[in-house]
C-alpha cells in the first residue's frame, strides 16, 4: 500500500515550525541522537510540565502508557477501530506530531509515513522513538510473491517479444504481462520493504520495545529515570508471565501449524516452535492469488485443519471462503494492530488480547 503525506500537511507543519521559532516550547533545550540501543536520548526536558507523548498505533500506546505512567499524556494518532496500515497523518495531526515532545513508533517498515515525518520535523527539538530498534527483525512473505509474479510478467514479456513475428496481438498480450509483473513489484515496495513488523506479538520482543521507550522516558525526564524504571520492571513482570503462559500452553499441541489470512504471526510462530501458514502476505488488504488460494486448500485438507484464522479490523471473505471449501470453522487470531468497539467494550487490553490469542491457538492446534 503507498502511504503519502498530502502537501498540506507538509505546508501546515512548515508553516507551524516558523511560526514558532522552529521549537517547542515544553522541550525548548532539548536534542536528540541515539544510543547503542536504538532508544532516544535527549536533555531534560523543564520539570514542571509533563511529557507530551505522541505514539503511532495501539500497542506502542500500551507500552508507553504502562512506562510513562502519570508522569505524561500519551495519545495515539492513529484511532481506534482502524486498520494502521490504512491511515496517514492529516494535517492536523502533523500540527500535533511537531507540537509534542516526543514521537513514538514500532519501525521496521509498519508506519509508512514515518520517514516523511521524520524529514518534515528535522532541526525541531522533537524526540523520536523508534521502539524495534535493535531488535532481530524478521523478512517478511510478501517480496518472494511480488518478485514471483514480477517474473511471471517479465516471462511473458519475452514470450510477446518472441510472438512479435506471428502477430502484435500476441506482442501486447506479453507486454500487458509485463505491466502486471511490474505492477505486483511496485506494489511490494510501499509495504513493509520486505521486512515484518509485527514483533510485538512476542511477548519477549514486546519486552526489548518496552525497555526502549523506558530508555527514551528516562533521557528526556531524567528526574523521573526511577519512576519509569519502577513502572517498566512491573509491566515486563507481566510481559514475563504472558511468555510463560505461551511456552506452558503450546508446548505439547497436537499439531504446530496454523493458517492464518495475515501473516501477522511469524515472530509469535517462531518463539514457540510453530510454524505460520499465511493465505496472504504481511499486509492484511493483500489478496491471495487463485494459485495459492488452491494451495492453501490443498494444505488443509491434507493436514486436516479445522480451523482457519482470520483478524479483527478487515473482511474474513478470504477465510470464511477456504473454511466453507474445507468443511472447517473461521476464528480469530488478533494481531493486535487496533482496538475493536467490542474489545473496548469488554476492557482488553494487549495482555488480555494476548491471552484470547493463546487460547484461540491451543484449541486449533489441539483438535
């Protein structure tokens, strides 16, 4: 999916950045780099005010909330209920991005609007957080697919070439082939860059983004460094026992494959010895092509799934469709990218998502 940032949000923050001296007034003093773990470090900020924290999506704002505690206003820019990989900033959230103390994201690739972002409040006193640093992040699925069918079409580009000869028909059907090819490779590269983000579906990556935003808190209110820590060693104590729950849990399953329609769960799958079998790539708009729908289908009935999992925040056609051409149900693994009305609804939190997730995996694995 191609993220943008509309000329003017970029005019409206440029225009914000003059007006006010290119600085914000609650973080006037204070700068930013960047130490050997990725976290932001930056002077102390005035000790009168709180931090005002701004964060991408739902799971950056849980860890940073259980971080900061009361000691700053955490907001996260992008609503509840929406897919993140649909959102940009407008202009009036660029307003709110450079009027914040600090920016807080996941990285490795999942907001691709950041890197816009980050130009557009260069030389600003804006702290920037980016929470994977550092961590061991994974390739994603979806550059073999696009690099696949970007093969295909330059195949059947050479196939028109070569038909030139016996009609121009022949030649535009290889070169419309071509475009296609090109199309599906151009697609890929306004995703994830071929990386997957989803690392806060491991509770022990959840951990290591946790400790960044701890270390980025505590540089820039340094007079709170023991309140963060306090507030971080008591959240990691939970993150810890989530962790345990998951290694006691899917350690004796029957089965350690599980299809899902977003592949969402590598990181997740790979912590626990199991092994993730997406009907589409990392974006969950990705549509599976008839080829790997079939595969899909295939696997199924050949290891006897019964359960294929779909997500929260966009259309389970995919799955209800393989579910009904196999006689198996369609359940939910959530991966956690927003908060439903109903999850609200009933209070969950990430910790309590998890745990639904967990279930969810051992009554699959199990049956």
């Amino acid at each position: 999916m191609k993220f943008r940032i509309h000329h003017l949000a970029i005019l409206s923050l440029s225009a914000l950045l003059i007006a006010a001296g290119c600085g914000n007034n609650n973080a006037s003093n204070s700068s930013t780099t960047t130490n050997a773990s990725g976290a932001a470090e930056a002077t102390a900020l005035p000790e009168s005010s709180k931090l005002n924290i701004k964060v991408s999506f739902y799971p950056i704002y849980e860890f940073t909330k259980n971080v900061a505690g009361d000691l700053a206003d955490v907001e996260a820019l992008i609503p509840a209920g929406i897919e993140p990989h649909d959102w940009e900033p407008t202009a009036q959230d660029m307003a709110e991005i450079s009027d914040a103390d600090m920016l807080i994201y996941n990285g490795a690739g999942m907001e691709g609007w950041v890197d816009q972002v980050l130009e557009s409040v260069s030389g600003t006193p804006l702290i920037t957080v980016e929470a994977s640093k550092g961590l061991d992040i994974m390739e994603g699925t979806e550059e073999e697919e696009a690099d696949h069918h970007h093969e295909e079409g330059e195949h059947a580009h050479e196939d028109g070439e070569h038909a030139h000869e016996e009609g121009e028909h022949a030649h535009e059907e290889g070169e419309h082939a071509h475009e296609e090819g090109e199309h599906a490779h151009e697609e890929h590269s306004h995703d994830h860059g071929g990386l997957d983000p989803h690392v806060w579906l491991n509770p022990t990556l959840a951990i290591q983004e946790v400790r960044n935003i701890e270390a980025a808190l505590a540089a820039a209110a340094p007079e709170h460094a023991e309140d963060f820590k306090t507030n971080a060693e008591a959240y990691v104590a939970k993150l810890e026992q989530l962790d345990q729950e998951f290694k006691d849990g899917l350690k004796d399953t029957k089965r350690k494959d599980f299809i899902t329609q977003h592949a969402a769960f590598g990181y997740l799958a790979k912590q626990y010895g199991l092994t993730q079998v997406p009907i589409a790539g990392l974006s969950p708009e990705q549509e599976p092509s008839a080829a790997n729908m079939s595969k899909i289908v295939e696997f199924a009935k050949e290891h006897k799934v019964k359960t294929i999992f779909f997500e929260t925040l966009v259309s389970s056609s995919v799955a209800d469709t393989i579910a009904k051409e196999i006689g198996a149900k369609a359940a939910v693994l959530n991966p956690i990218e927003g908060l439903t009305e109903e999850d609200r609804s009933q209070n969950l939190d990430y910790l309590g998502i998890m745990r639904q997730n967990l279930e969810a995996l051992k009554s699959a694995l199990n049956e």
